[in-house]
C-alpha cells in the first residue's frame, strides 16, 4: 500500500514503537512483542491525533482515560509515554524493561510511572475497570457541567479479555447505560497463546456487542485513514464503541507475524535484524531519530491551549469541585456519624451490623458528595441503599447509585474503575461468600492502593438456613492474608461506624466490611476515640484491682458472646479481660508494646464463626481457638451456633481448660 506524506510520517512514528518496544524485549529476554508490533499503527493515530492528553500535566483530571487491558503488551504503553515526552520516563527505563526495581514492569503498574491509569494484566479487568471509568466521567459531568469533565475512555484490549467471563458482566452494563464515552480498540488478530483463536471460541464478537446495545465498527488495523475515521466516528456515537481492528500480530516481523510465535516470546536477533531492513528502519537500537521524536513531542503537545482553559474554568467552578477533583473530603464530613455513634449508645442500640452500616450511611452519602454506592442485586438484604439516594441511568446520569444486577465479577472491577478516575469514592454491596467472584478485582484495588469499600453481609453461619454455599467460612482468613487491605467484622453499631470513618478516609487502602444478618447488642461504652483504629483494643476488662487470668479475643457476633463467656467466668473467680480484634490489619500495624498490653501475658483463646486459620499468631502455643474446621450446614442460625460449639458454655470450658 503507498502512502502519502503525512501517512508516512504516521507509520515512522508507529515503527518507533515497534522497534522500541521489540529491543527492550529483545534485550530483556522476556516479554510480549506480538501485540504492540501488531497495533503500533492504531495507537500511533489514537496518541497523536484524537487522544486528550498533556504530557505536561500527566493527572489532568479532565484527561482522556486510557486503559492498556491486554497489559501483557505493556511496552506499548512504556514506548507512547517515552516518545511523547512524559518527565518521568526515560530511554533508560525502557533499556530497563522487566528488571528488578525498574519502573518499566512486566505488567502496566499504576503508580509507577504518571502516565498509566490502571494496572492491568489479569485478562478482563482492564476492559471491565473502564466501564467504572466510564460512569464516573458521565457522573461528574452531570453534577458539574460538561464544561469541566468532558473526557472520553479508551481500551486497547484483546481476544484474551473478551473470552474472559468478567468482560460480559461489564460491556452488558455499559451498553445498559449508554456510556457513549466508551471507546474499546479490539486488536483482532486470532491468535492466543496456544494458537488461533478459531480452536477455542467461535464467538462473532460484532454481535456479540451489538446484542448488548453498543456501537460496533470494523477496520484495517494497518491502515491509517480508516483508523482515524472510526475513531471519529466512535466519538460521535450515542453508544459505548467498539472498533474490530483486523490486524497481524507481530506485524513487520517478517518471520512470525501472524502466528503464536511472537505473542509472549523475545523475537530474537535474527528476527529483529530482517525486520529492521523489512521496515527500511537504519538505526541501532533503542535510537529514534530526532525529527520522529519531534513529531512525536508535537503531538503530545497540541492539548496543551486546551488544559490551560479548563484550568480557568475549573477554578470558576469553586472549592466544592476542586476538592473533588482533589480527592479531599468535605470539612466535618463525619460530624452526624459520630452523633450517632453517640446516640447509640444512649440508647443501647441493638441492630445486626448490616442494619448498622445502613444507618451510617444515611449519615455519610449526604455528607460525602464523591460517594457513589451499589449492591449485586442484594441491596435490599446488604441495606445499601438508603433515602436520598438516586440510582444512575442511562438518561440520568447525576445520581449516586449503581445498579450492578447480578454482575459480581463486573462490580468489583468497575469500582476499581470509579476509583482510578478520581472524584469519587466507590462502595459496594453484596453477600461476604460471594466476594470470590470479585476477588481478582479486589486484589487489584489493594495492589493500587485504592479506596474501594466493600458491604460485605451475611458473615458467617449466622446466615442460617441458606447452608454452607451461603456460608463464607474461610474468607476472613484469606483476606487478612491479602496485602493492603483492610478486613473489619465489627461487632455493633459504633464498631461499625469506626469502620466506615477509616474506610472513607483510608485514600490508599480498600476495606471489607463483613456485617453479620442477625442483631448484636451494643457493646461499647464510650464513642470518645475510635478505638477500631487500633485493630484490637479490650472491650471488657477484669475487675477493678483485680489479675488477668484469661483474655478472650473475638469478632464481631462473636465478641458479645465472649461478654457473656467473661461474665460467667467472673462468677466463678476467674477474671477474665475480652478483647474486640475488628481489624487484624490495623492490630498488626501498632507497637509490639501495645499489642502486649492488649492481648496480656495470661492464656489467650479466640473466638470466631469462621476458619481457625491465622489466629494462631495471636493465642500461641498455650492458648485455644473455637472455630470452624468445616463449611457450615443448613438450619436456623441459633441451632448451627449450637452444634459446631461456637456457644458460651464452650469458651467457658476453654478458659478453664487453659487454666489448669
């Protein structure tokens, strides 16, 4: 195909990616070339024509969105921020790819480097993580005006991240609500690891989309012209967008293009060598020639008028909106929880902790304009949704509420979505046992240190009747074992408000809260400090002027029954002190000195209605756990208490035990 002069020019910037993407693979030896040979020509029109950014001001929050969802092709991405010229990249990175401490990673890590918005790399969650994107920018600009949040998302995904089962979740949602903002680049080159496409699925991808209401179009990915109309033509769609780009991975890898060969392995010198001379590319590696580079460094310029004048207009639009954009919370957001925190215990306010969540939030989501909440089709049981709430739609978007439907996978990751935008604070609901479907997006949002809030309810075998599918037995102990997440059971109305404080105001830290289905009474006598931010404090001392004899450690539904345990054993002579543990985490993070005040030199037994797992680091080897060893059975929740020896009698016997 011949090209003309300004084609040319494209397709030496888009060879700039390529062979800046295929050296650094080369010289790591290890990597994905296929995929950033194979849409070089696609990004390179998308980054220097159409996509609003400002190297400059690389968290311009009214920035195009962009989400590399097959991040296994991430020097793609490395290549783009190098050649346009953001600050914190250089040659040397790129030279560095995949090394230990290098912020050029296997994968695309947010924070590593300003010009990424998402770690990706589990197939589907980057695709999924845009729709959140998506609703956020709609959302803001609907609240604020369109003349200071007026952005598109764009995915750069591939067949990998539509046959996983999460992407279904989330496309079917944004087609639902029209997110016309939405634009996927599908790099359509049938091939996987093991082979083509055609062995494993026989999807037609165009219906597919167009079945669950969204614009589809389908081009060369090679050929330039055609790239920048649809690109055109998908920001004028009143429906989320994808562009089908019929491309050879590998291309211009003269050998491997268009096979499995050049998908995650280095092409080899060989390789590389005849395609620098099937490119007609004269240079050595890693140099880009200073007029490619300056074509470059233009293009990534050309918003920089633009960013100036949202400047003026953001300033204009005052304190409440920059504090948004800002990520502050509003002056004495919290002032009406802690009333209520208050009145709860004025009132001895005995509620089940869902109930409790509730009642904070009705306190909060008129407080915190960035809270945007949600439930799986569970808000009616996980109590989400409170008064004065408003569920977004498709011809309304300044609302306040998402209706997921039954679409676990998708909310986990379109939370993660909402939160990577900036300007809003995500929480959502469902029950605790099906926190596995979102489990990937989870350990995402910990790994980016981002603030997602999940209402996870119905904790344990407290749900009763519904049986062990309905019993998340040993999920407790696997989120405590989640890095940089924080995992609260609180065991009443003002624990559970404690959490909700740190949670919101935790910017870099997602947090679960695990509420119980059955009432709790109300345990705390004092709201004066929130204590659930030491992760464990004594709930219940000894007796004034008396010797510790035992300490009880518990959890949520748990701790009330440890009262009890304690109040009995005083009748007998035996002191005992019992310590509320709502957050492992937090515990674990205060002094060794606290710690040993708290948990006392005197034999330790812990008492959960979940896995044992893990509490064996707080009771050690002269102390007891009562717990579960199975997953739950089916009958009234009293009766399961009973029979799996989760009971007051058997903490009771426990401490004696420990004792003698």
């Amino acid at each position: 195909m011949k090209l003309g002069k300004s084609e040319q020019s494209i397709r030496k910037m888009a060879d700039a990616i390529r062979f800046l993407s295929a050296d650094a693979i080369e010289k790591s030896k290890s990597g994905h070339p296929g995929m950033p040979l194979g849409m070089a020509d696609v990004a390179a029109v998308l980054f220097s024509k159409v996509i609003k950014l400002n190297p400059a001001a690389p968290r311009w929050f009214d920035r195009d969105r962009f989400v590399l969802s097959a991040g296994h092709g991430s020097m793609l991405m490395y290549s783009l921020l190098y050649l346009m010229g953001y600050k914190d990249i250089s040659l040397d990175d790129i030279k560095n790819f995949r090394q230990l401490g290098a912020k050029t990673a296997g994968h695309p890590e947010y924070g590593h480097l300003q010009g990424i918005d998402m770690t990706t790399g589990p197939l589907g969650q980057g695709i999924s993580s845009a729709v959140g994107m998506a609703i956020a920018e709609r959302v803001i600009a609907a609240k604020y005006g369109e003349d200071v949040c007026n952005h598109y998302t764009y995915v750069i995904n591939g067949d990998g991240c539509l046959m996983e089962g999460i992407s279904e979740e989330a496309v079917s949602l944004a087609g639902h609500l029209k997110l016309n903002k939405l634009i996927v680049l599908w790099d359509n080159n049938n091939i996987t690891i093991d082979g083509t496409v055609d062995k494993a699925s026989s999807v037609d991808q165009i219906k597919r989309f167009e079945a669950v209401g969204w614009n589809t179009i389908e081009i060369d990915g090679h050929n330039y012209g055609e790239i920048e109309k649809a690109l055109r033509k998908a920001q004028k769609s009143k429906k989320p967008t994808l562009i089908a780009c019929k491309t050879k991975i590998g291309f211009g890898a003269p050998n491997k293009c268009g096979t499995s060969k050049c998908h995650g392995s280095p092409l080899g010198a060989e390789e590389i060598a005849a395609m620098r001379k099937f490119l007609d590319w004269n240079y050595e590696p890693f140099v880009v020639p200073a007029d490619i580079l300056k074509d470059w460094r233009d293009a990534a310029s050309r918003n920089a008028g633009e960013y100036a004048d949202w400047q003026k207009r953001a300033k204009a639009k005052g304190k409440a909106f920059l504090d948004l954009i800002e990520n502050k919370l509003p002056k004495n957001w919290d002032k009406e929880l802690n009333l209520l925190k208050e009145k709860a215990i004025a009132e001895q306010t005995k509620v089940a902790t869902r109930k409790a969540s509730q009642m904070c939030l009705e306190k909060i989501v008129p407080n915190v304009p960035e809270i945007i909440g949600g439930s799986a089709d569970l808000a009616a049981s996980n109590l989400t949704f409170v008064e004065g709430m408003k569920t977004i739609t498709a011809e309304d978007y300044n609302g306040n509420n998402i209706m997921y439907g039954i679409r676990e996978h998708a909310m986990g990751a379109i939370m993660n979505g909402l939160a990577l935008h900036g300007g809003v604070i995500p929480y959502g609901g469902t029950f605790f046992v099906f926190s596995d479907y979102m489990r990937p997006a989870m350990r995402l949002a910990a790994l980016m240190g981002l603030r997602a809030i999940y209402v996870l309810t119905h904790d344990s075998i407290g749900v009763g009747e519904d049986g062990p599918t309905h019993q998340p037995v040993e999920h407790l102990a696997s989120y405590r074992a989640m890095p940089n997440i924080y995992t609260f059971r609180p065991c009443d109305v003002v624990e559970t408000a404690e959490a909700w404080q740190i949670a919101v105001e935790s910017e870099n830290t997602p947090s679960i809260l695990a509420l119980t289905r059955q009432g709790l009474p109300l345990l705390r006598t004092s709201a004066e400090e929130n204590l659930t931010r030491r992760g464990g404090y004594v709930i219940s001392d000894v007796a004034k002027g008396k010797k510790r004899k035992a300490t009880i450690i518990a959890t949520g539904s748990e701790v009330s029954l440890a009262v009890e345990a304690q109040r009995q054993l005083r009748e007998e002579g035996i002191e005992t002190a019992v310590v509320s543990m709502p957050c492992t985490e937090l515990f674990d993070a205060q002094d060794v000195s606290y710690q040993e005040e708290v948990l006392g030199a005197a034999p330790r037994i812990a008492v959960e209605a979940a896995s044992k797992f893990g509490w064996e680091r707080y009771v050690g080897l002269n102390g007891d756990i009562i717990g579960m060893d199975g997953f739950g059975a089916s009958g009234p929740a009293e009766e399961l208490y009973k029979y799996f020896g989760i009971t007051v009698d058997e903490v009771v016997d426990a401490v004696r035990n420990c004792l003698k």
